[in-house]
C-alpha cells in the first residue's frame, strides 16, 4: 500500500483538474492501488459495467491525444486511464455477480429476483438510456479512483474533451463500449491552474423540497 498523503477532505479540497504533468511513470502497485480503489465502487445491482484502458506507452498516449482534441495533458501524464462502459456487460457478467454474491451471502430468493430485475430492467433500454446508465455507474468507479490518486499523492485530470470514435479506434475497443472519460494521473508540472472556486450550499441544496433553504 503506497503511504497515504493526504486526508480524504483533504484531497477533496485540494484537488485541482492539472493543467500540465511531469511524465514520470508511476509505480505499478501505485496505479493498481487507484485501480482497485475503482473497482471498489457501489454500481446499479453491484453489475460493476465499468471497464478501463490504461494508456502509458508514449506511442499510444500520442495516439490517444490526437483523439482528444489534441490536449497536452494526455500526452504529458504519466497514464492515462480512459473510463468506459461496456453495453453488454450485464448479459455477459450477470452468472459471475450472482455467484460472487452467493459467496458473500446473498440468498438464493434475492438473486432469483435480482436475475429477473436486471434482465428486465436493462434488456428495454434504448442506446441513449443505457449510455445514460452507464455514464452513472463508471463516473463513480472513476470518482474513486481520481481520489484515491490524490490521497496518495498523485494529481489528477479529468477529461470528457475527447471523439468517441476516434478514442475507439486508438484503443481498439469492442462495438459494445462507450468512453465515458479519461483520467490523467501523474505529477504536476509548473504552476497549478486557478481555483474556480464553488457555488455556495444556498445556490445548490435545498432542504425536504426544491426551494427551500436546508436548515
Ligand atoms: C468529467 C469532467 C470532464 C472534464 N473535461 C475536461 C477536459 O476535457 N479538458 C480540461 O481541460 N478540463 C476538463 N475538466 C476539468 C474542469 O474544467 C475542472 O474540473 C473545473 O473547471 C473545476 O476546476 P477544478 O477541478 O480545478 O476545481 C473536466 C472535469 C470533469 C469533472
């Protein structure tokens, strides 16, 4: 386990998206600590349809620039991890998420239903619908591990500045996939970017319904 750098809170108010990285490759258990810190993540019926391409050579990370609006930082982190969803995913896993819940405990009356639920549920989504489901499920996997880079002492960029079709033929990903976003992980380089800084609670939150202040 790579030494923890900073508190989450921390690293929530800390974090910046970094405008420039070093490059310095990053130790492989490091990023397999990000890694796993994602695969950690809560998903709709725990069917996990995230998927993820991590991009470190110098020839791909290239490649993966020129499909995303040729942004530096792609180029300049030391991995990119490039956050999809798969559209099948749930046909293909939903035998492998049964059995490891039954491992874990889940009752036989639980995944009978579960089984039936998520094959009706996601069976009827449109194209649109199941990006928009996918889209919730791999940004929290990848919200984990932006953090979880960050608290060990890494800095992070998010990206959605990227073509979906291009992206797919860089990295030679499955008809069934969807990019979702690309993580940038590394260290900066030169000055971190302004702070932005963030509507107040009164703007955004409201308390037992839309409108009123929460007490
Ligand atoms: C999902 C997502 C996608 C983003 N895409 C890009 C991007 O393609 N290029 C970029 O320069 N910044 C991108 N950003 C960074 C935002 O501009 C940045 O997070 C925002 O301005 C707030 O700044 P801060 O993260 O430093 O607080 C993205 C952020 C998020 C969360």
């Amino acid at each position: 386990m790579a030494e923890i750098k900073k508190t989450l809170s921390e690293a929530i108010e800390g974090r910046r998206a970094t405008p420039s990285f070093d490059g310095e490759p990053i130790p492989a258990e490091d990023l397999q600590q990000i890694l796993d810190a994602g695969l950690h993540a809560p998903s709709g019926y725990n069917m996990q349809p995230w998927r993820f391409i991590v991009v470190q050579s110098p020839e791909q990370k290239k490649r993966l620039r020129a499909a995303s609006y040729n942004q530096g930082k792609v180029e300049e982190a030391s991995a990119v991890i490039v956050a999809c969803g798969d559209a099948d995913g749930w046909r293909k896993d939903i035998d492998l998420m049964l059995q490891q819940g039954r491992e874990g405990g889940m009752p036989e009356s639980y995944a009978a239903q579960a089984r039936s639920s998520v094959t009706n549920y996601l069976s009827s989504f449109s194209s649109d619908e199941m990006h928009g489901w996918l889209n919730k499920m791999v940004m929290i996997a990848f919200t984990h591990m932006m953090l979880m880079a960050e608290v060990i002492g890494y800095d992070t960029a998010p990206m959605e500045g990227f073509e979906q079709e291009k992206v797919h033929e860089v990295l030679r990903l499955p008809l069934s996939y969807w990019v979702v976003a690309l993580l940038g992980v590394g260290h900066l380089k030169g000055d971190d970017k302004f702070n932005g800084g963030r509507f107040d609670m009164a703007h955004t939150v409201f308390g037992e319904e839309f409108g009123k202040p929460l007490k």
